[in-house]
C-alpha cells in the first residue's frame, strides 16, 4: 500500500494494535490517522466488548477525518482513510492476527504482565514490536524479549512518549546547546492521584509494581535522555523521607474500599555516568498520591531550565547564574502529539532499517533501575548499584528457574513501606 504526498510516494507500514483498551484510545488511536507512514490493518483484544468498541471508535475516526480531508480539498488521503476504516480487521487471538496478517510491526498495548510474551511471540514471526512502558513486570523478562530482538533480527522500540513532547524534546534541545552549562541534576516528578479507574494497575502480579513502575518510568527513561543515553545509570537509592511506600492506605477499587499491596508514592535518586567518571543525578518521583517533591527543573553549572505553564501555553523558562530569565514559548502543546512522535518514529525506523534511539536496551535498563530502587527500599534506602541489582536477580534465576520473574517481583515488593 502507499501513500500519495504529491509526485512523492512513500510506503506505509503495515501495523497491528494488541490490546486496545485505555491507552490505545485516548492517546494512541487519535495519532494514528495523523501519521501518514502508517496504516492501522488490525485490531486484537481478549475482550470482545473492548474490541467492538475500540473497531466503532476507529472507524468514526477515520470517517471523521477523511470528511476533514476532502473539506480541504484532499480528496486521494480522504478515499485512503476510508479505505482504511473499512479494511479495519478485528482478532480475539495474538497468534491468529500474527499468523493471518502481512503485518510489518505491532503496538502492544497490554498490562504489564503481557508485554514480555506477547512482544516475544511476535518477533518470533519475524514481526517489528513496539511497547508501551514499561518494557515488563521484571527485568528478567525483559532479558528474555531482548534475547528474541537479537534472535529475531527484528526492531524493537521501547514506547516512551514523552522522547517527542515539544515540552521535552526542546528541554534537550536547550540542554545539549549548553545554555545551562553542564547538566548537575535534574528534577522530575510522575505524580497524580492514582488510576482507580483500572485495577489491574493495583495488582502487582499483573501491574509488576505501583506507581514508580508505571508513572515514574517516564521521569527514569527521560531524565537520562536529558543526561546522555551515551551514559549508564550507576546507582540508585531511595530517598528519604518516603522512599517508596503506600501513601494512602484504601481506594475505591471496583466500587468498593480496599487496601492494595503495591507503592502509591515513591521518591528515588539516580547516578548516570559517562565512560570517563562524569555523572549526573536525578531525582524521580513516581507518585500516585499527588507531588510532593521539588517540581521539574534541570540544574547546569550555570543555569536552570523548567517547564511551566501560562494562559493555557507551555513556557521553558531558563535563569541563568545572574538571575536573568528567558522565555521560550511553546504554545498549547496536547498529550497526544507525543504519541504521534513516537508513532511516527518507529514506523520510519521501520521502512529506513534503522534502530530505534530507544531501544530494547534502554527499556530493560529503566526496568532495571525501578526495581534496584525496590532492592535499596528493601535494604533501609542503602544505595544499591545496577551491577548489585542484576547479580541479586541473575542469582534468583539460577536458583528458581521458569519461576524466576515471579520470585523476584515478591521478593523486591517486600520492602514497600506503609507510612
């Protein structure tokens, strides 16, 4: 299938959503009829009403913004959403649309427990994957999907939407011209009031932790984009006073009051160091109970840069060693404009060949740094390196074998703190 830009005709990838519940329709179905490398063939949830609603959402869509484009006179990309919403095919099965579709790359859009295997079963028919974060419950599955990237031959991008947030994206911008000097620390807080809404999220067999897992990740992976993916995180430490702990004891889950086991707050530290001993540091929270750390900011050796918000718009307000300030304004930036960057980026590496700049590496070692960030609560917020960590879990593979990831995740959420 192509795609008519004028005389230029580029080729579109051919993509299939696996789990299309909440993430896949507030932010990765509005993106998808605006990324013109992409075609949507496939849907596939175990739920048959999930997957009816999600096919009638998709396509009233697609009709809307084919009505959109013939308005404007674009009448070849209005009969190519049409087409598009009317191909669009359904699946209650992984391996039946693996196996059914010529499909160039999937977007697994899962809970947790699911990323690992499914995005193994299809790099295993020679399918690209891409991934909602985080990459997996533990960092042992995510060995296993790397194993089946390197097997495979195939691409694999680590979702992390905020790599293409013109609010992040321009802080890196900023960061890498120098303007702050170089990068000391940075502060990133993940915090909201907690997603009642689905309870898988509280259950840790299925969710593979709390809030640090799910939120925080966004601060992890992004605070070392800030910091130079060319450096390694190091050390990680909880940090006082909350470390990582249930903040709030009982939420409405499925209509009713209950306690939960996993982290609805957690504060963490971590080092990220070049090749020759220069580091930086980030502060992360990953918060389901609200902020409650210094809001966002990164701090150079002369400057300071941080996001705010003004009349609706989005201000990177940078200070620098004299108190002086200046304004770049970004305008009305929306959430889902990063997922169309991320849409967008691996469907491009997709049709260059090229790997992803977040990559299957870059998804393990942030699973890697959440759960070191257990291993410190765990320890009475000592410090623990990754190389400690992923001894600790290399260890619990070769004692429990196949069991392994589910060891490991009990083990770790043992130290979770009740405040």
């Amino acid at each position: 299938m192509l795609f008519r830009v004028g005389v230029k005709k580029l080729e579109r990838v051919r993509i299939g959503v696996i789990g299309v519940g909440g993430i896949f329709r507030g932010a990765h179905l509005p993106a998808y009829p605006n990324v013109k490398e992409a075609k949507l063939v496939s849907l596939c949830d175990i739920s048959e009403d999930i997957l009816k609603e999600s096919q009638k959402r998709t396509k009233k869509l697609y009709l809307e913004k084919a009505r959109m484009a013939e308005e404007e006179g674009n009448t070849d990309l209005s009969q190519q959403l049409k087409e598009d919403a009317e191909s669009l095919r359904t699946y209650n099965n992984v391996g039946d649309m693996l196996s059914k579709e010529d499909l160039d790359l999937v977007d697994i859009c899962t809970p947790t427990k699911f990323h690992s295997s499914i995005a193994i079963e299809a790099l295993k028919h020679g399918v690209n994957v891409m991934v909602e974060k985080p990459m997996a419950r533990t960092y042992l599955e995510c060995l296993e999907v790397i194993e089946a990237v390197k097997d495979s031959g195939k691409l694999y991008q680590h979702n992390e939407n905020w790599l293409y947030s013109p609010i992040w994206y321009s802080m890196k911008k900023f960061i890498e011209s120098g303007i702050i000097g170089e990068l000391q620390l940075t502060f990133l807080a993940t915090a909201h009031g907690g997603p009642e809404w689905a309870t898988w999220f509280w259950n840790p067999e299925i969710a593979g932790g709390g809030s640090l897992l799910d939120n925080g990740v966004h601060a992890i992976t992004y605070s070392w984009f800030l910091s130079g993916f060319d450096k390694r995180p190091t050390v990680v430490k909880a940090v006082e006073p909350y470390g990582i702990c249930i903040r709030m004891k009982t939420r409405i889950l499925q209509g009713r009051f209950k306690p939960f086991e996993v982290e609805d707050d957690a504060h963490v530290i971590i080092r990220f160091e070049d090749k020759n001993g220069a580091w930086s540091t980030a502060h992360v929270e990953g918060s389901w109970s609200y902020r409650d750390s210094l809001d966002t900011r990164a701090i150079g050796t002369n400057g300071i840069i941080r996001p705010i918000q003004r009349e609706g718009e989005t201000i990177l307000e940078i200070t620098d060693a004299m108190g002086r300030k200046k304004e770049v304004n970004l305008g009305k930036v929306t959430w889902t404009q990063s997922f169309q960057g991320e849409i967008r980026n691996m469907c491009n590496c997709v049709l260059n060949g090229t790997k992803p700049l977040c990559d299957e590496h870059i998804g393990a070692e942030t699973t890697a740094i959440v759960q070191s960030a257990y291993l410190s609560q765990k320890k009475g917020k000592k410090p623990v390196t990754l190389d400690e960590f992923k001894r600790y879990a290399l260890e619990i593979k070769e004692k429990e074998g196949k069991n392994a990831p589910d060891v490991l995740l009990k083990e770790l959420l043992k130290g979770i703190a009740r405040w």
